[in-house]
C-alpha cells in the first residue's frame, strides 16, 4: 500500500514540475508558481488553518479534503524551493525505523 500512496505523492510532484516547465493556461498550480513562494506559502498556511478547523468540528470528509489541499500545497512549496520529494519520504522511511514514536 505504500508504493501507491508514494506514487501518487510522486506523481502529483511530476505534474507540478511539469507545469513550471510547460504552463498550462487556466491551471491552479501556474497561478501558484506565478505568484511564487509568498503565495505558496500563504495558501499552506491557510490550508492548515482550514484543516484544523475541520478537525475541531468533527467532519470526517472535511477532514480528509482540507488535508489533501495541505499535501498538494506542500508538494508545490518542495517543488519551487528545490527539495525532491525523495527526501521527504526518505526522511518519514528514517524516522519510522529508528523511532518507536511512530
């Protein structure tokens, strides 16, 4: 089950990556990356803040599509600032067997 849900992370990273190279008109993730960091971060944080939110009010369903908004807007701050989405992955792969936290 964890390579579907990396290769989804992976390929929603890829479109973003595509997207900077090869805009598409009308598309959310070309607004983002025309409008840079600032913007990218602005709307992480407001996708927290809307998770959260959902999460005090008990809506399940909420819940679950204010977080995939957070996934997608972290996938785009990776994506401008450089970071492969490998590292993050492999950091949540370190911690998970070097932790009894998780």
């Amino acid at each position: 089950m964890s390579d579907v849900n990396e290769t989804i992370l992976e390929e929603i990273y890829a479109v973003v990556l595509d997207r900077a190279r090869h805009p598409v008109p009308g598309s959310y993730t070309n607004y983002l990356l025309d409008r840079g960091l600032d913007k990218i971060v602005q709307k992480f944080g407001e996708q927290a803040v809307q998770m959260i939110i959902a999460a005090k009010n008990g809506h399940t369903s909420d819940i679950v599509s204010e977080s995939a908004d957070l996934i997608y807007h972290l996938i785009v701050l990776f994506a401008v600032t450089g970071i492969p989405l490998e590292d993050l992955l492999a950091e949540l792969r370190q911690r998970r067997t070097h932790t009894e936290s998780y």
